[in-house]
C-alpha cells in the first residue's frame, strides 16, 4: 500500500526547520531527506497528527564536562542528572566520595561535575599522664617535724589517643579525636610528714564501748611488777606474769 503524500515539518533543537512534502515515515529517511544529521546522544520524537500533517523533532544533546582523579571526561545527553552524566562518562564513587553539583542535580550545557575523593585515615599517638602527690599525714614525727619519708615513688601514665582525618582530594580537611584510652595508669608519689594531732598510723582498731573494745579474741588479766634504776626507790610499773 502506498502512503498519500503529506507534509512533514522536521526541527530541532538548534532551530533548524525543514517542511518536506513526502510519503515517507522512516525518522533516518526524513531526516536525510531534510538535510538534517542526528548525533549519536541526539533524541528523535515523531508524531504523526490527525490527516496528512506529521512533525519530526530532533533534540540535540549537549556536553558536560567532568572532572575527576586529575582527568576531564565528557558526556553527552539531551537531559539528566549529573549522576546520569557520570554514568555515561565511566566514573564511580567511593563510599565516601561526593560531587559538585550534587547527585541528583539536573544538567545544562554550562554545568562542570566535580568529583571529590574523600577518605578517612586514624592515626594513633601517645601522651604522657602527669602524676601527683600525697601527703599522708602522722604525729609521730613529733621530735623532728621537718622529717618526710617517700612511701612510694611517682610514675607518669599514657593515654593512646586515636584521631579520625578526614582527607578530601588528598588533603586532610578536618582531624578529630574519636577515643582517649588509658593505657597505663599514673602512680602517684605518696609522702609521710608530720602533722600535729595526726594519727600515729593510718591503722584503725576496732571501735571502743564503755572502754571496751566492741571486738577481740582474748581476755589477759593479771599483775604486774615493774623496776626503776634509781637508787633507794622501790619498784613500780606494769608487768605480765
């Protein structure tokens, strides 16, 4: 069957315009009839109306660059986003990695994608715990008040301190600290020194009732002799027997 001949108004996007009086439907042939080349990204829509009037619209697609890892890419599409953009060009990303514009930002004929390469790195460092001093307190030193004796010797501690960089395009843009271990714990130097009222030793007996002590294990009663080395005196003091 042969078509009757119609009319066929090929454009495109460019502002290109061609009225053909044909029999042909075939989009490449009325194309070519019309003088008209699509690219390879170019988008084609053919719509046949009610008699003899059809239309051919070429929509012709448009590069956008792309640059990523030291390199320029190029894509080209009549629409999209610029994730479409990186799919045509062959780019990925990284867990990590973002794009200016973003993702799902569409695209035009001036828009430049920027891919960042972004990667976090832990580094691990060590600080020293400075210790501290005690003074343990005692009135025993009563004689000599100056007197100290070290009951232990101090020793400084470590933190492990683990910082999280943030490196965009191999330049570290942020640090934080994302953990403080003690490792080692600091000992502090302990001092004995006199004080006056002070508890003789740091030792606690049992509490005392009525002048008994509330526990103990034994009961001693007895008499005592005591003996003086003076001369014509008799003897006194305490002594068990």
């Amino acid at each position: 069957v042969t078509r009757s001949l119609g009319v066929v108004i090929v454009s495109d996007s460019y502002g290109s315009r061609r009225v053909l009086i044909t029999r042909e439907e075939d989009p490449h042939r009325l194309m070519a009839e019309a003088g008209i080349e699509a690219g390879e990204s170019d988008a084609f829509y053919y719509t046949a109306y009610n008699g003899s009037l059809a239309s051919l619209s070429i929509q012709r697609a448009f590069p956008v660059k792309v640059l990523a890892d030291g390199q320029e890419y190029v894509g080209s599409l009549v629409s999209g986003t610029v994730e479409k953009v990186l799919t045509l060009c062959g780019v990925t990303l990284g867990e990590h990695d973002y794009t200016e514009p973003s993702l799902h930002e569409p695209v035009n004929e001036d828009t430049v994608v920027t891919v960042h390469r972004v990667e976090y790195r832990d580094t691990v460092t060590h600080e020293s715990i400075p210790f501290e001093t005690e003074y343990v307190y005692t009135s025993l030193f009563y004689r000599n008040r100056s007197r100290t004796v070290t009951l232990q010797n101090g020793s400084e501690g470590t933190n492990e301190i683990t910082s999280r960089e943030r490196v965009v395009d191999g330049r570290v843009e942020s640090s934080q600290v994302i953990s403080i271990v003690e490792t080692v714990p600091p000992q502090n130097t302990v001092i004995k020194a006199y004080a006056p009222g002070a508890p003789v030793s740091s030792l606690e007996g049992p509490p005392v009732i009525d002048g008994v002590p509330a526990s103990y294990t034994a009961v001693y009663t007895g008499r005592a002799t005591g003996y003086s080395a003076s001369r014509g005196r008799g003897a006194s003091g305490l002594g068990l027997y």
